[in-house]
C-alpha cells in the first residue's frame, strides 16, 4: 500500500489491529431516525470512545465539529428513501471522490446489495469507486446491505457477498453476525466490521454477539443504533469498546454498562 493508504487505515484500525466504528448515516434514506433528530447533539459525548465516525458529507458540514480528530468514514452511495421507492437496492454514487478530498475523510463507504434486482449496478459502483479510491490513497468499506426481498442473514449468503467485496477491491467489509460467521471471516480476506442492525432490548444481547464476532475474527464493530438509540449511550459505548480494545467479556461489558447506568440516571 502506499503511504497514504497505509496511513488511513492505521487511523481507522488501531494498533490492536480492532476498531469501532459508529454509523449516523441512517438519514440518508430513513430521514431523521430517533435520537437522531439533531445529530451533533447525540454523538458529541460519543466521540471520544469511537474509532471513526460513518456520516454522510451533509450531515458531517452541518452537524460535526471540524475541530474534532475522530476519522471519519464518508456514506457516498444513495438515491433512494424509505417512501419514494419501492426498492432501496437501486442504488447510485451521491458524493465524488474529489468531495471526499475536501472533507479530508480516511475512508469511503458503499452498500452493495448482492442477490438483489440491482446487484450488479451495486457491484459496479464499487468497482468504480475503489478506482477512485486507490488513486487518491482512500480505502472503501464495503456494507453488505440485505436487499427487502432476500430477508435473509445467513452464512451462506454473508460469506458470498463479503467475498465478493473483497475480490473487488474493498478494503473493509461491514456484514452482520450470524450462526456460522466464522465461514464468512474465513471466506474473506480483508478485514470484517460487525453491523448492528435494529435496536435490541437487551443490552446483553448486543454484548455477546459483538464479544462472539469478535472471538470468530471480527476486528471490530459498527454500531448505531444500538448504542444511540440506548437510555444510555455512554454507557454502552464504553461496554462495546471494553470488549474489543480490552477483551472483555459479554458478561464484563455488562457490568460496565450497569455502572455507567447509574451516573445517566
């Protein structure tokens, strides 16, 4: 890699070779999802234990202090919302690279959306994107994205899709836990980031998948909902980066989660 390349993705995964990334893209197709209705208020007191943040370029103008020397990862694939199409695979490339210059991002991330009607406009638009990316020195996380009519998560469907991302040139992949998820670390030869997906009930719940993952060759997470959403996100993320930067364990994380619980109270 060259030096630039080199240099962003050690600012992204840190010398234990684990990371934590936290994803406020979501309003790029929900619109304002809950207790992200003003995005700068909710994340300023998460920054600090976050190892990059996964924003979109309008969000982080308007809402992220520049000041600030946490990494940022740049959504740059969109075009579609929650009510204006019926199927949010399709897909295109929102942001150029030459913005995420500007904005001084260490990474780019894309959705792709394999087995859907538009994977191979997705899978291109990776391609095209990690062109980009390599002669600028800007590494792309692939986000395997599950398309509304596959409904599905399973390692059969996780290990292709990861390995396609990668044999296209994604320098990251960010997938979902499953059963079996040591056949999709074991399919693909770049790092993988664990996905949350929709807010759980319980904390240890959330706990034990990120500790499971990262036992099975996870290098780390990335986060939302299930940190922001929680009644005390502070507290939560400092049990999930317990776990990945110090190895605790679920039931250790828990434990961290309920002493910062009292002081949200």
């Amino acid at each position: 890699m060259d030096w630039g390349m080199q240099n962003r993705m050690a600012r992204l995964i840190k010398s234990d070779g684990r990371c934590l990334f936290m994803p406020i893209d979501h309003g790029y197709f929900q619109g304002p999802a809950r207790k992200l209705e003003k995005p700068g208020e909710t994340v300023a007191p998460l920054l600090p234990y976050c190892d990059a943040l996964f924003v979109t370029r309008g969000v982080l103008r308007s809402a992220i202090d520049p000041n600030g020397d946490t990494p940022i990862i740049l959504r740059v694939s969109g075009g579609t919302s929650v009510t204006g199409n019926k199927e949010l695979a399709n897909e295109g490339l929102i942001t150029s690279m030459e913005d995420a210059i500007r904005l001084n991002v260490a990474a780019v991330g894309i959705s792709i959306f394999v087995g859907s009607d538009y994977e191979r406009q997705s899978l291109l638009n990776l391609a095209k994107l990690v062109d980009e990316g390599e002669k600028y020195g800007i590494p792309v996380m692939a986000v395997t994205a599950v398309g509304r009519e596959l409904g599905k998560r399973d390692a059969r469907y996780l290990a292709l899709s990861c390995r396609i991302a990668a044999e296209l040139g994604a320098r990251v992949v960010k997938t979902y836990y499953c059963e079996g998820f040591d056949r999709v670390i074991n399919g693909c030869p770049v790092p993988v980031v664990i996905a949350g997906g929709p807010k759980v009930d319980a904390e240890l719940e959330v706990f034990q998948f990120v500790y499971d993952g990262i036992q099975k060759g996870a290098i780390g997470v990335n986060l939302g909902r299930n940190i922001w959403q929680n009644e005390c996100p502070v507290g939560m993320i400092k049990a999930i980066r317990a776990i990945i930067h110090e190895n605790a364990t679920a039931i250790e994380a828990q434990e961290i989660y309920e002493m910062e619980r009292l002081l949200c109270a």
